[in-house]
C-alpha cells in the first residue's frame, strides 16, 4: 500500500518516519519531494584503469551550490533531506517528471529498504545533447512509500547506513567478494 500525504504528515508527526528538514510543500499527494544537496562524484579521470565489482572506485569530490552535468555524463548526488525509515515502511526512489522531460535521469538503484538512516545518494544522468545545470535546493526527486505487511525481522544494516553525503559504490564489500579472495 503506498502512503498517502494523509498519512505521511501523520506518521512525520509522530516521529516514526524522519525526512529531515522538511517543507509543507515537500509533501505531495502520494509522496515527499526530496532537494539536491550541496556534495557530488564523479569518476576519477585517469585514476581508474577501469571500474570493475572488486575494487574501490577512485571519485573526485565537489562542493558547490550547482554544477553543470555534461551531455552523456554521469555523477553522484546526494539529497539535502535525512531519511530514517521505520522497520515497517520501504520507500523508492523516482525522478521528478519535469526533470526527466529536460533528459536528466535520477536513480538510486530504485529503493530504500527498512531501517535505513541517511542521505540518499543518487545517480544523475544527463541524456541529452547539451550540459543540465542543477542547484542545491533544488526539488530533484520524490520519495514514495510503501507499509509493509509486517515489520521486518532484520531492518537494515549495511554498508551505506549513516552516510550523510554522496557516497560512492562499495560493491567490493559484498560477501561474495570476500569468499573468492580467500
């Protein structure tokens, strides 16, 4: 069941749910907008030989209250707002309509699970032919929620719980990895 704007300024109320700061006009019929932060990545030109799942990913950091995305590039961001989500709500990740129409893709691989405290960080692509400018503070992307049929026994715990920035791939941290280098 996906949460109405009912329901999500109850539940913000009462503290169960923390999108952190918040707007009255951050609340929308069956979701809450989130704004772009003020912290990006970006793929380290010459510093990786080639990104590949088992290794750590060399990225430059910027500050700054806009920048400008290249056509056909990519890069980290991560929302001005905090989100901590119950052990019964998940949450996805969408683009905002209007930007998407400009050719500027806004992801997070989708989905927030349970238990999860912290700045999201997204992906932007620019789609187009030309640069996309964005600012901080901008409204970038909507948070919709979904109550679970129950809470989970296992909220999550891992490797991006906490991050107050973007933060970039730690893929080479999966189990998996850890297996096959023994």
């Amino acid at each position: 069941m996906i949460l109405s704007d009912k329901t999500l300024k109850k539940i913000i109320d009462q503290g169960r749910l923390v999108v952190k700061p918040i707007t009255k006009e951050s609340i929308q019929p069956a979701s809450i907008d989130c704004r772009l932060g003020n912290h990006f990545l970006l793929v380290a030109r010459g510093k990786n030989g080639f990104i590949d799942l088992d290794s750590v990913i060399k990225y430059r950091e910027i500050e700054a209250d806009q920048v400008i995305i290249p056509p056909h590039s990519f890069l980290l961001a991560t929302t001005l707002e905090w989100v901590e989500l119950p052990n019964n709500l998940t949450a996805f990740v969408e683009g905002r309509s209007s930007i998407g129409r400009m050719g500027l893709f806004i992801q997070n691989a989708g989905w927030i699970d349970p238990g999860f405290k912290g700045r999201i960080t997204l992906e932007l692509y620019n789609a187009n032919f030309v640069p996309i400018k964005v600012n901080a503070g901008r409204r970038i992307c909507q948070l919709v929620f979904c109550k679970m049929d129950s809470a989970t026994k296992n909220p999550y715990r891992g490797k991006y719980q906490g991050q107050n920035k973007s933060v970039g791939s730690k893929i080479y941290q999966d189990a998996e990895v850890f297996r096959k280098k023994k």
